[in-house]
C-alpha cells in the first residue's frame, strides 16, 4: 500500500502570494507552484484548487523519505513556521523539485521556440523562391 500526503502552502513572496501544492508518494515528492496576485481569500484557494487540480503542472519526483506523522510541541512548531518563512542558502526538497520543473520548462521552450524560428525561416524562404519564380515568368 502506498502512502499518499499532499499540502497547500499559500505564502507571500514579494510582491505577490504564492500557493505551493506539495505530494508525496511513495517514489519521492512532487511540487507545483502557483502565483496569485492579491491576497486570495481561503474560499478562492478552494475554488482555485477545485478547478484547476486536473490542469496542475507538478514537477518531476525528487527522491526522499516522506516527513514522519508526529505530534510537535507548540514552540518547536512557531519556530519552525519562522523558519520556513525566512528565505534559507539551503534548498528545500520542494525547492529542489521546483528548480528542476524550471529547467525542464526552459529546455521546452528552447525546443519548441527552436522549432519555430525554424519553420519561420521555411516559410520566408519559400515565399521569396515563389517571388522569384513569379519575376521570371514575366507576368
């Protein structure tokens, strides 16, 4: 039986609010992040994550033994959550899965921008040799 967590951060980041959508599964831990403008209500995150839950881009699986279960002591839990607040020099495992979503986006559109300029470059190529065919007939 595999186990499945899944967590909804909303975090300001200046200047806009952030919802990072973490799972964890049995290979490891996938990201998707998303950004907001203003402040959303917790009534617009639900719809938000309602509506677009099937269209979430999650990162590829970054290995990783999920958090255990465990009762934590109020203070240690304050601490923490300042913690995690204050931007740190070490990457989070979601951060790292986020960096990695980056890069595999970038390469996309290196590729797909790649293929464009291609077809572009095709498409004038093509147009001038009709021009020209069209100059030598003499019409």
């Amino acid at each position: 039986m595999s186990v499945f967590k899944a967590r909804l951060s909303v975090y300001f980041e200046p200047p806009f609010w952030v919802a990072l959508y973490r799972r964890e599964e049995g290979d490891g831990c996938r990201v998707c992040r998303t950004v907001f403008g203003a402040e959303p209500r917790d009534q617009e995150v639900l719809d938000w994550l309602q509506a677009q839950f099937r269209e979430l881009r999650f990162s590829p699986a970054v290995a990783g033994t999920p958090d255990p279960d465990r009762a934590v002591n109020p203070k240690r839990a304050r601490r923490e959550a300042r913690k995690a607040v204050r931007p740190s020099a070490v990457g989070t495992k979601a951060q790292q899965a986020l960096q990695l979503q980056r890069e595999q986006g970038k390469t996309e559109r290196k590729a797909v921008s790649k293929e464009r300029r291609e077809a572009q470059r095709e498409r004038k190529l093509a147009l001038r040799q009709e021009k020209r065919r069209e100059k030598h007939k003499g019409h």
